[in-house]
C-alpha cells in the first residue's frame, strides 16, 4: 500500500470518534490550524475531513507542479494533524469537493460539518450545490484575510459600476486601522507609499542570495507519481519540484525571506533578469493561497523588522503594500463583483462566438468550447473586455519559441516552475497580450491554469483588472503597457535578443514598441481622454503620417507570426 494510505489509514476514525467529536471541512485551500474552527477545541475533540478530488484537478489542465504542491501539502496537513490527535477521514474522490462530502456524510453518519468560508468563488459554489442536495455544512468566516469584507465597504460602500477603485484608500485605510507602520495616527517616515524609490534595475549591485530548496520527502514523491501518471498530459513538468510542503518547512521559507530577500526586496521590486528570475521576491503567494502562511502574521514579522530597524522601511512599506494593500483589495474586488460577472451590463463583453475569429487550423482550448455549450453555467467565467480585445492566444503561451527573448524567457521559467515574479507576469506576458488584443479571458484562464498560486478569486482580478484593463479601469486607473523601452530599462533580457529595442520599425526592430503605438491609435476613442494617457497620446500625435504606416506595418507583421504557430490543445 502506498505510504500516504498506509499511514494515513493506520488511524480511521471509529463511530465514537464521528460521534463525539467536532467535524470541520478542510478546503484545499486553508490549510491551517492557526487560526480558524481548529483553533476552538482541543485535537481530541476534533476531527477533520479532508477530499482529494480527481474532477477538480481535471477541470483545467492545471501545472503539474500546482497539483503537486497543492495535494503535497494536503496529505502533509493530514498527517500533521493526526499527529497532534485530530481525527482524520481523508477521502479519495472522482467527484467534485461537494458531492464527495455530500456521498461520505451520509456514507459515515457524520454530523453537520463546520468550514471556514473557501476562499476560491468556484468551490464554494459547488459546496452551496451540495447544501441543496441535502449536505449538512455551517460556513464560519475565513479569518486567515488580513481584512474583512466590512473593512471593504466602509472604505468604498456597495458596488456600483462605474465607481473607479483605487487601491490605496483602501491600503491607507487598513493601515490607520491596524496600526502597521504608524506612529500618533501617521505613518512612520511620513509616507503611506514608497513604491516610487521601488523602481530600480538590477545590475549585480548586491549578491542575490540562493533560496532554501526543499526536496521532497517520501510523500512527496509519492505525489509527483502520482500526478505525473494521472494527470502526464497537464500543463508543465514535474521536474525538479523543490516547494516546501510541510508546516515547518513553510514558515522556513519565510524566514529564508525575512533574513535574506526583505533588505532589498523594495529596492529591486520591480526589475527583471534571465539570471536571476526570482531575485528578492518571497515565492510566498503559493503558501499564502493555501493557508500555510497568514498574511496577518508576515505583516506583522515585516513591521516588527522596521521596528528593530532591521530593514529599510522602504522595502518593508513595499512588501506590506502587496499583502495589506493589493491582496486584501484584488480578493474584496473579486467578491463585490461576483469575480467580474456584475460588470456585464456595463463594459463590453468579449463577443461569445470568439471561436469564429479563430483560424481552421486551430482548436480552441477545451474550456472555451464548454463555455460555447453552456452559455448559463454559473461556472463559466466572467468575459469583460473594455477594449474589445479578443485575438486567441497563441503558442508561444505554450512555449512554442517566438525569438522574443523576453517572452521566451519568462514561458519557460511557467513551464519550468508554475511562477515567475510580478513584473514578469504584468510587463511581459500580460503586456504583449493586451498590445495584441489576445482575449482577456483565454489569458486569464492560462493564468489560472499554469501558474501554482492562481484561484479565480486572484487570478480574475489581477489580470481582467489590472494586467489587462478588460474591466474598463475598475481596478486599474489606466493600461499598464509598454514598448521596449520599458523592459529594456528594467531587465537584461533585451542584451540577449535578436530584436533591437532601440529600433521601433524595420529588420529586427522590437515588436513591442510598434505594437505599443498601434495600441494607443486602436484604442484612442476609449484611452486618450485618460488623464493618465495624456503623455503618450501627445508623442503619437506628433508621429508623421508615414512613421505610422510603418509601425502599423511592424505591429501587423508580429501578431501575423505569433498567430502562425499551432499550439497543443487540452
Ligand atoms: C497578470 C497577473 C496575474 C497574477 N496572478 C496571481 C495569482 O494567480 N495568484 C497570486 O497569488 N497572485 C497573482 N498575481 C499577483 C502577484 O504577481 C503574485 O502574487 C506574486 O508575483 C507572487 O510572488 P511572490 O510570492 O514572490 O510575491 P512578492 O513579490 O514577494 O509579494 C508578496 C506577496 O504580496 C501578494 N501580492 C502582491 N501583489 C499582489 C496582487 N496584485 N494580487 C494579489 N496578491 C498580491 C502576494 O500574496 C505575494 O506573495 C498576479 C499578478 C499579475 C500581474
Ligand atoms: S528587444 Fe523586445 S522582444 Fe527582445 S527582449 Fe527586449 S522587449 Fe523583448
């Protein structure tokens, strides 16, 4: 028998065991027992039920890698629970998260189960599925968020389409709230924000130090096994997998981070290499998703470093921004608006039949021919695109070489590790897509598919909000877009390109900066009239006649071959 059943069955709860004791459901995504329903009585009163669900994991081709470091970390919760003297009944299912607890309550006689409210839109519909059907389950509030819905409303009031959401009231707001940072009511240095001294390259000013690489343990293997021949054909590879998947190797992780990256996270923020591709970034977004880490907590560690003077407060405000400020409001926006859905009578929608548009000799992605036949699903995602972008995207997603090196660089670390930095997934990937007019959702769904940290209710926001302004500036006040001139500034990758950044037409110019231009003009009517706009629209109105012929023939040129290669489908 395998390991994981082997020692995880040596314990099955008896009928006094489901009789006696508290039953809570552990989403997949809270792992935790720092916070939450497992911290109201002791291990032996509880008792736990855990699913691993087969029609999840193939709902999307999901990196191989998420599905490892997600059911890794699954199997290691259980055990450290068992371990403490927590019932456990963990159970293998081919069915949805709802219906395997709907099928095992009454197959055991268990009690009303009590959850904390999953954090991912998709599973606490299916749960409210199940509830309907007959499954007995009391949502208790998610108390892993650094913020409550409350806090949310009170900076905004109720969502009205429209409204524009500008992030920092609301990290202002928290931040007077909770006292991170401040001092009498003011923030410590007399800013809320230093996100301007957070903009520099990285040129070997400071060695990067190396990251702490956790090899897998028994288990582990077991699920690389696994997963490499039940779900061989996802997304990815399993290569090399080094997440950490135990509690204490979690909260190592994080003090890897604290000690080593926090002093020059701020400063480097921003910056992008080939040969450093996680520089001082915390890869924290994974553990943070699944509840192994507490955003509460981190916050906290960071400010107690500013207050031991231990780190530039610059680098630790940085930081605090992104976990206070960005993560609370993106999952607050996503909530309010049904992850984008209520903005459909108010911003272009992507036309339904996208597949038209497509070539005959591409396939469309599996979801999308779903999406076709079930107009209704309430499963189906949101499809805003404000700038009626909706082009299919095409292989170089899929790690079809394109030349721009770039985005070559960047597909490959996805491919490699199922994440790359913040900069790389707005300024690279996203930024070539919204240039081209790709469809904002095909790129949310690669997003939510290849990335190891993606769950609709971050993925959504992050890129039909902000990566790609689909939402028509709900959550962004204005495009993030860039020529070459932009990466060229903030990484290494254009030394080591066949493109010339500094060239905009012509052999071997950068496609991005002629895309740029052609972006502007396509979308002039719904842009230019944004303050924020004002600069670029003013240098694309002094460009000549024939300067933009030129571009237009470049820009053209690029979507034609990136639209040229076939990619494999799911
Ligand atoms: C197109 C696009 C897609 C994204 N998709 C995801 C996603 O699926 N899941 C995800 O967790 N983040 C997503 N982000 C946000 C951000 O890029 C990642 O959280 C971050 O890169 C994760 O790496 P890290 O842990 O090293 O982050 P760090 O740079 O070390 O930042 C610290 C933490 O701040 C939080 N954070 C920072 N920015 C954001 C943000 N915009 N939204 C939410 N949290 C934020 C994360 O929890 C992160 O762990 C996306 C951003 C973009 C532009
Ligand atoms: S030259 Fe252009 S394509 Fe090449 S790396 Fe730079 S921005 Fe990317």
């Amino acid at each position: 028998m395998p390991d994981f059943q082997h020692q995880i069955n040596s314990a099955q709860p008896t009928a006094a065991d489901i009789k006696n004791r508290r039953w809570i459901y552990i989403p997949y995504d809270r792992y935790t027992d720092r916070t939450g329903p497992l911290t109201d009585q002791p291990a032996p009163d509880t008792g736990i039920v855990i699913v691993e669900s087969t029609a999840k994991a193939l709902r999307r081709p999901y990196h191989k890698k998420k599905l490892i470091v997600l059911i890794s970390n699954m199997r290691h919760f259980a055990l450290e629970q068992q371990a403490k003297g927590v019932s456990v009944l963990y159970h293998f299912s081919p069915h949805s998260h709802g219906q395997a607890l709907l099928e095992l309550q009454r197959k055991r006689h268990l009690p009303p189960l009590t959850c904390m409210t999953p954090a991912e839109r998709e599973l606490r519909l299916d749960l409210a599925t199940a509830s309907k059907q007959g499954l007995q389950l009391r949502l208790v509030e998610d108390t892993t968020w650094a913020s409550t819905t409350e806090d949310f409303l009170n900076t905004y009031g109720p969502f009205k389409p429209g409204k524009p959401y500008v992030m920092d009231r609301f990290y202002r707001r928290m931040r007077q709230q909770t006292g991170i940072l401040m001092q009498n009511a003011k923030p410590i240095g007399g800013q809320f924000s230093y996100d301007a001294a957070n903009r520099n390259p990285y040129k070997n000013q400071v060695p990067v130090p190396a990251p702490p690489v956790f090899t897998p343990d028994a288990i582990t293997e077991e699920v690389i096994a696994f997963v490499e021949s039940t779900y061989g054909h996802h997304f990815g590879i399993t290569e090399n997998f080094d997440l950490p998947c135990t509690q204490s190797d979690c909260d190592l992780l994080w003090h890897f981070f604290l000690d080593h990256l926090l002093p020059n996270f701020g400063r480097f923020e921003d910056a992008m290499r080939d040969d450093h591709l996680q520089l001082f970034h915390s890869k924290t977004s994974v553990l943070l998703n699944l509840g192994r880490l507490l955003a509460s907590k981190l916050i906290r560690d960071v400010a107690d470093r500013v207050a031991a003077e231990a780190v530039p407060l610059a680098s630790a405000e940085g930081f605090i921004r992104q976990l206070l400020g960005w993560r609370e409001f993106m999952r607050h926006l996503h909530e309010q608006t049904d992850g984008y859905r209520l903005l459909a009578d108010h911003v272009p929608q992507e036309k339904h039949p996208r597949t038209q548009e497509i070539s005959p000799d591409q396939t469309p992605t599996a979801a999308n021919a779903y999406k076709l036949e079930h107009p209704t699903d309430p499963y189906a995602g949101a499809t805003p695109s404000a700038l009626h972008a909706s082009l299919p995207l095409p292989a170089v997603y899929w790690g079809v070489k394109s030349g721009l090196h770039c985005m070559d660089t960047v597909v490959a670390q996805v491919i490699a590790e199922g994440w790359s930095h913040h900069i790389t997934r707005l300024m690279v990937l996203s930024n070539l897509a919204t240039l081209c007019g790709f469809s904002p959702r095909e790129l949310t769904d690669w997003f939510w598919f290849a990335y190891v940290d993606a769950y609709d209710w971050v993925v959504e926001p992050n890129v039909l909000g902000m990566a790609t302004y689909a939402d028509g500036g709900l959550t962004a006040t204005k495009p993030y877009v860039s020529g070459a001139a932009y990466i060229n500034r903030m990484s290494n990758f254009c030394a080591h390109c066949q493109y010339d950044p500094k060239k905009s037409t012509g052999e071997n110019s950068c496609p991005f900066t002629a895309l740029y231009w052609t972006f502007l003009e396509r979308n002039e009517a719904t842009l230019s009239k944004n303050f924020r706009m004002q600069m670029p629209y003013n240098t694309l109105r002094k460009k000549s006649p024939q300067e933009l012929v030129q571009l237009r023939t470049r820009a053209q040129q690029a979507v034609d071959r990136l639209q040229s290669f076939k990619r494999p489908t799911y």
